[in-house]
C-alpha cells in the first residue's frame, strides 16, 4: 500500500500527482476508510458510492475531516509499516510507548487546538 505524504493528498486531490505512482488504490483506499467514515454510514452505501460522484455524497467539510484523521496519524503508520516489513507483518512486537503521537490528539480522543484550527 502506497501512503502518500499529509501534504501530498491536495496534490493528488487536484490530480497533480506524477504518473506511474498507483495513486488509484491509495485513492479507493483513502476513500472507503476515511472519507465514508467521516460522512457516516446513513451517508454512505454500496450503491451511491458505485453510481454517484464523491462530491453527491460527501461534502467538503467530510472530506476535511478525512485529511485531518489522515494526517493525525500518518506518522505512526510510517513506523507500523516499516515493523511490519521486518517481522512479515507481524505488529505484534510494536509498544504503543514507541510510537510516534499523533499529531493532533491528545490522550483519548481530545482534538488539539492546532488540530481544530487544521480543520
């Protein structure tokens, strides 16, 4: 799976990423995982995913908030995967004291005033 850099989803958002990167399974990825889970399930179906446009059934302020879940812990997926490409995708050995926080989150689910202003 291709992650692609925080600052680097705008660019591929506007289409700007070089070609040769298989951005579509990043963009299906990113898109069933964050975007529906911020527009929520009542929004998001099987069916209008396959037979609208992304813009019909999320609006800006979902797709936002998918960036900033992104970016809250893009950090730490960096070290989960490369755990994970030394010990055949074993995470069990990861200590979660060993990652890196998340950007902009405190302990629990408290959202950091950098983080509200991302938003």
């Amino acid at each position: 799976m291709l992650l692609l850099e925080p600052a680097r989803l705008l660019d591929f958002r506007k289409g700007t990423v070089e070609s040769g990167v298989p951005v579509f399974d990043f963009f299906y990825w990113f898109v069933t995982k964050f975007v529906r889970g911020s527009a929520g399930s009542k929004q998001w179906s099987a069916r209008n995913m396959l037979t609208q446009a992304l813009s019909d059934v999320v609006g800006p302020m979902d797709e936002a908030f998918a960036i900033l879940l992104y970016e809250n812990c893009y950090d730490r997926w960096l070290v989960c995967a490369e755990v994970a490409r030394g010990n055949n995708g074993d995470l069990h050995s990861i200590r979660s004291e060993a990652l890196p926080k998340q950007r902009y989150t405190k302990t629990g689910a408290e959202w950091t005033r950098e983080g509200l202003r991302q938003y």
